[in-house]
C-alpha cells in the first residue's frame, strides 16, 4: 500500500516555499495546501504547487486529508499554532526555533504528548552524511578526552532583511537575534555532537542594525563532558562567511565550514576513514546562508520530513523530537540570561 501522508503548510513566506519544495521530493508526503492570514499570499502559492487554500486555520485543521502540517510562521507563533494542531489530532513539523522561551517549549511538548501526536523540529543539518559521521566517532569514542567545541558565525544581513519585516529582529516574535534566528542549527550540532552545557557567560550588543535583539554575541561554554567551547556569532560581517563546527580532542579533531566536513585527524585509523577522507573538502564552496536566506537547499528538509512520514505510517522511532529541539532553546535562553546580568549562568541537570 503506497499511503502518504498529507502535510498542509502553515505560512506562504519564503520558508513555506522551502516547505513545499521539499514534500515534492520526498516518497511518502504529500502537498494538500496551504493556509496564510494573508490569504493573497496562500492563493499564490497554491498556485505555485497546484493545490488547495485554506481560508481559515480551521479549515485546514478541519480538513480528513490533512495528516500533518509544517509551520513556517514568524518565530514567536510556532508554540500556538503547533498547540491548535496537536489538538486537532496533527502530527508536526516546526520549523525552528520550536518555540522562543523554554516554558513556551515544554508547553508545546506536553500538548503533542497529551494529544498522541508526533513533533519534528526542524534541524535539517542533523541528517547530513559528514554530521552522522562525526556523531559516530563520538560514539565510538574516537575523540579521547573532549577538549574544545566551538562555534563561529560570522554572516551579513542587510538592513533590509530586518526592515521589510515587521517580525525580525523583535523579541517577541523573533526570540533574539543573531543567537536564535539564524545561528541555531549549528547550536543544535554542537550539542547532539558535545553533549548538553553546564555553564556559560555571554557578551551581546546590537553594533551595525536598527533592531531590538542581538547582532553580534560571544559566549564561553563549559560543557558536562568537561570541555571547553566559544560561540561567535554576527550578522554584521561583510560579505557573509561560513558557518564553522571544530570538536577537538586528545586522540582527534573535526571541523565543519557550513556543511562541509574540512577536516577528519585521528590518531588512530579506521579502515572507513579512507571513504571518509576522499569526501573532505579543504573548504567550504559557498558561504551558504551567510550572505543571503536564501542560498539553502531543500535537501535536509526532505529528509527530515521523511523521517517524520515513516514514524507516523510505520511506527517507527522519530529521529528528532519535541525534546531534542527542547535542548538548543535552553542553551539559547541561558546565554541570553548571561548576556543580560553580566553573570554566568548554570544550567540545571535535570531533563525535561
């Protein structure tokens, strides 16, 4: 039986085109339609993907066909728009950040887990060939004693990106800045590969753009394993750079530039470093999101939604859950809360 799951797209913004493009790749999803407070903007990218128009969130939540939904939603929305359809019995695609504050996230998981419906979080990167390498080489304890994790982000965003907005740069409906907007996915790497923080203080200011919230943000990491890490990000560097990862340890080292794996040493070999080692780059081609939103592919979208089809049609465990994209809001909002007292902050132990 070749059953697919129909996804509606809440939002008709340039991450819902990103949406949509992906669930036309994929082997077990497909597009019912869209649903936009501006309904001109629905209309045309129904016209777009030839499919319906949902002239109410009721509606599309209303709607048999409808299995699941995908939010790509200004920030601050996600939480309430993921609780309406938890209860409407739909399964979830958020895109990140899942919701902006901690408590807001837990609120969203608890109505997923009270309603039986499955939440994927949207970090794409997770599913990358060169990441499950290295999360590999975590495992099998490659790395020796975990030394240093690290983060930088030097991208460049225009006045206009902001502007023409009237979401970005808020901290109600954008939840911060630099930090929260755009450089999660690579928060997100750096815990699933290091492991979760347990104390950081943070420097942020608002140096070269008319916003609210952050455009420029260091923060020094002490992490549970015992490592070290820093954060740099900006969207303030000209022309826009890639994304850097670099995990270093006693018996080895990685780094990332975007998603290119650029480096792969350790001191002890394994026959499948050889395949590994013919897929390194020296650097990466393109500074990707860097310069411009737009420059990303569709590819790990796919694949997540994927994963996300094959847990509801099949019961199969879902890769990436409410409580996995839980763990780089914590992160954000204890660097934040640093930023904001001049104080470190110290995470709890407990898990929700």
């Amino acid at each position: 039986m070749n059953k697919k799951v129909g996804f509606g797209i809440i939002g008709a913004g340039m991450i819902a085109e990103m949406h949509a493009s992906a669930l036309q790749v994929t082997q077990k999803c497909r597009l019912i339609g869209f649903y936009d407070p501006v309904i001109a903007a629905a209309e045309s990218r129904a016209a777009q993907f030839n499919c319906k128009v949902y002239r109410t969130l009721e509606e599309m939540l209303a709607d048999s066909e409808i299995d699941a939904v995908t939010i790509a939603t200004p920030s601050g929305l996600h939480g309430r728009l993921s609780i309406a359809a938890a209860e409407a019995g739909k399964h979830i695609f958020c895109e990140k950040p899942l919701e902006i504050t901690v408590e807001r996230v837990d609120e969203v998981i608890d109505a997923c887990a009270k309603n039986n419906v499955l939440i994927s979080p949207v970090f794409q990167s997770r599913f990358s060939k060169p990441v499950q390498w290295v999360k590999k080489a975590v495992e099998q304890g490659r790395f020796g004693k975990m030394l240093l994790a690290s983060v930088q982000m030097h991208w460049f965003r225009e006045e206009s990106y902001y502007k023409n907005s009237n979401w970005r740069g808020t901290w109600a409906m954008d939840g911060g800045g630099a930090l929260m907007n755009q450089a999660i996915h690579v928060i997100d790497l750096l815990l699933y590969l290091n492991g979760a923080p347990q104390e950081v203080f943070a420097f942020a200011g608002t140096m070269t753009h008319d916003i609210e919230v952050e455009d420029n943000l260091c923060a020094a990491v002490r992490f549970r394993n015992g490592s070290f890490g820093t954060i740099e990000v900006s969207t303030s560097c000209a022309p826009g750079f890639p994304r850097r990862l670099e995990l270093a340890g006693s018996k080895g080292s990685v780094a990332f530039e975007e998603n290119t794996l650029t480096r792969w040493e350790f001191i002890e070999k394994l026959p499948e470093d050889e395949e590994i080692l013919k897929n390194l780059s020296a650097a990466s081609d393109t500074a990707g999101g860097g310069s411009s939103p737009g420059n990303i592919s569709n590819t790990g979208h796919a694949a997540q939604l994927e994963d996300l089809a094959e847990a509801i049609l099949d019961g199969k465990e879902l890769f990436l859950d409410g409580k996995e994209g839980r763990r780089a809001i914590e992160l954000i909002c204890g660097i934040y809360e640093s930023a904001r007292t001049g104080k470190p902050f110290i995470f709890q132990e407990t898990e929700k």
